[in-house]
C-alpha cells in the first residue's frame, strides 16, 4: 500500500482525468509509476554502459545486427 500527496493543482488534474475517462484514479497512478519507472532503469543502465567505457557501435553495424538492413 502506498499514499502519495499531490498537490491540489495536480489532484484536480487526476479528478478531471479520471472523471472525464470513467477510469480510478489509481489506474493512472500505476501507470504513470511504472513509466517512471521504466524510464528511471533505463537510465540507470544508459549510465553504467557509460562508465564502462565501452567503444562505440558504428550505426551501420547495430542496423546489420538487428537485422534492419533488408
């Protein structure tokens, strides 16, 4: 279980949202965590490749090894 504050600015936002979709307001509460979420690991692994100081990838060659070049 978790409570969260929001300011009044941002709750009426979600109110309006919410009302306006017929969906609870948590549905939009757990889907904007999870995005975050995504987008906070993502990053976090973005950074640590950084610090492995890794030699680059020429664009030509992850477009051949995804197999996007047919």
């Amino acid at each position: 279980m978790l409570t969260v504050r929001l300011s009044p600015r941002l709750e009426a936002r979600l109110n309006r949202l919410a009302k306006r979709t017929g969906r609870p307001k948590a549905f939009y509460a757990k889907k904007a965590i999870a995005e975050f979420l995504d987008e906070q690991e993502d990053y976090l692994i973005a950074v640590a490749r950084l610090e492995d100081n890794l030699s680059p990838i020429p664009l030509a060659e992850v477009v051949k090894q995804l197999g996007l070049d047919r």
